[in-house]
C-alpha cells in the first residue's frame, strides 16, 4: 500500500531495476534504476512514519527510495570489510567488493547480509551504519540471509557453509546466542509469528539442500550445550523440489503461514514456490532432550524470555511476563 492508497507490487531484476506495478493489472507505473551494474536483492516498504519509503538492496549499497514521486532520496555504499570473505575469488571479482546478498527490515532498522561474511545493521531514515556483525566472515563463508523479528529484539543470519546465528540486538557485543548448521548453505531464513502458539515464533530457514526447517530456541537446565551457545533445536522438516532461494511469513500470528520459493537456474526450469500452513504446535512435535525443561513449564518460557537467555542465565517467566526481566536497549526501536 503506497501513501496514496494505491496498492502496487514491486519486482526488482537482474538489470538493477525495480518495477513498480499496480495490484490489480499489473500495469508498469514506474520505473527505478537502483543500479546500472548489479542486480537488486532485497526490497522492504517501510512502515509507520516512514510509509512511502522502500528501501532497496542493489549491488554493494542501501538506498531510499520514494515511491510517489518515484525519486531515490538516500544511498549509502557498504563497503567490503578488510580481511573478508572474497566472494566468487580476485579472479573474478578482483576489486573485492561486496554484495548485499540478504536484506530485511522492523521499525528503523534494516540488517543486510554481504558477501564479505559481514552482517550491517543501518538506520532506515538516515542509512548511518549502526554495527558490523563479522562472526560469518570469521568462519571464512559469505553471508547470504537475514531476517528481524517483528515482535522481539531478535535478528537471524546465515551464510554460504549451512550456519544460521541468533542474535540478540540488545547485546550483540556477547556475539550469537545460538546456532544450528545445514548440511548445504542457507538461503532464506524468516521468523514465523505464531508458528510456537500464542505471540511466540519460530525461525524458518531454508537452503541448497532442498528443505525448509523450523527451528526453536532451547536452553539447558545445566547451562550451555558444549559449544559455548544455546541450541536451536529443529522442530520440523520438509522436502521441497528445489534449492530454496527465498522464505517470507505472513504477519498475521493467528494463522502461520510461510511461503518458499527457490530454483537451481538450470537449463530445465526447476523453479517451484510453496506455500505452508502451521498448526501452532509445532515445537511441541520435537521429543526432548535430557536436560532441557519439561514442555508446558519450561523450554518455552526460559526459550523466549530474551533479557535472561542474553545474559545466558536460566529464567522462570517467559517472554510475554513484562515483570521477570529489565529489557535493556533496543537498538531496534
């Protein structure tokens, strides 16, 4: 929905351009050049104030755009991070630049996942970079996907060697709280409203392995699993005809529902989108583990209540229970 009231759909290409397309023809009503090099990656419409606003990923930057007057009005370069990851090697890519391959935004804030292994998070109204996250490129892997919760101050990242990392935005100083690894790399990850029952979520990730998984947060009554980090636990799996590329969720909690959609760019078109419908119950699909909490009493509650799994301290309450936990800053608002 545009400032005008005039519902559209957007659909940026390989030749750096963004359509923008009325909802009910289809018909082209403007055009936006975002890059004259690159393609465009990631395309988010900004809520609240900032309706009208989209932000795009084309190429190595972040830009603003308006809509209505069809005028870009900032942009701002991500420059690759020294002693990143190289993505594609100096043969190919002999200026070492960067690439916003994952893009996503909540509130004021959009993360973008590069190719250097860097994960940036950038103020949506004056696009000043706010932090680099650098684990991925550490671990010597491009990161690829993105995803911020709508409903707590948490963000998702994953990278071209199957890791997906959790963060808490609030003390991303104390790196990932948790981590789960693919076999292959992962493309797409989302956070599904609803998907745990009642306001929780689920991470939903999906890759060059051909599954979509959902994954919850769990923590150990003895403290943490023997990596350092808590686990997320996958709760549930599924088979897909093809590499999934992109994962979206719907936001409306009161019916989880996610779509994939993805392709190997062969000769014979494999390209396939899926749509999926939870029942609410699926973290509790997964039997536990010894050590972890009971169901009803405990994973849940100590999985979701943010301030206390930041401090990587076990906590009675959950996530919802406004009394069990001072919630910090929240870079995210």
């Amino acid at each position: 929905m545009l400032a005008s009231g005039r519902r559209a759909w957007l659909v940026g290409d390989a030749q750096g351009k963004i359509a923008v397309r009325a909802a009910d023809d289809g018909a082209v009503s403007a055009t936006l050049d975002a890059h004259a090099e690159d393609e465009v990656y990631g395309l988010e419409v900004l809520s609240g104030d900032d309706g009208g606003l989209l932000a795009a990923a084309a190429g190595d930057t972040v830009q603003l755009w308006d809509l209505e007057k069809a005028e870009r009005t900032a942009q701002v370069t991500l420059a690759a991070t020294a002693g990143g990851v190289v993505f594609g090697g100096l043969g190919r890519n002999p200026e070492a630049r960067s690439y916003v391959f994952g893009f996503a935004a909540s509130g004021r804030l959009l993360s973008a996942a590069l190719s250097d292994g860097t994960v940036r998070l950038v103020d949506a109204r004056s696009l000043q970079v706010l932090a680099s996250l650098g684990e991925h490129a550490r671990r010597g892997a491009p990161a690829f996907a993105t995803a911020l919760s709508q409903t707590a101050p948490l963000l998702a990242s994953s990278d071209g060697e199957g890791s997906v990392l959790l963060w808490d935005l609030r003390r991303l100083g104390h790196g990932p709280l948790a981590e789960v690894c693919a076999d292959a790399a992962v493309q797409a990850v989302a956070f599904v409203p609803g998907a745990a029952g009642g306001a929780s979520e689920l991470l939903a990730t999906g890759g060059d392995d051909r599954t979509v998984c959902l994954h919850e947060l769990v923590l150990h009554e003895g403290g943490l699993a023997p990596s350092g980090l808590h686990e997320l636990a996958t709760v549930s799996t599924a088979t897909v005809l093809s590499p999934v590329l992109s994962i979206e969720a719907a936001p409306d909690a009161t019916t989880p529902r996610l779509a994939s959609g993805g392709g190997s760019g062969g000769l014979m078109s494999d390209a396939s989108v899926s749509l999926w419908r939870m029942d609410g119950s699926a973290a509790k699909k997964r039997e536990r583990e010894p050590g972890e909490a009971d169901d009803d009493e405990g994973a849940a509650a100590t999985a979701m209540c943010l301030p206390c799994v930041a401090e990587r301290v076990p906590c009675p309450k959950s996530r919802r229970d406004d009394e069990c936990c001072d919630d910090g800053d929240d870079i995210g608002e």
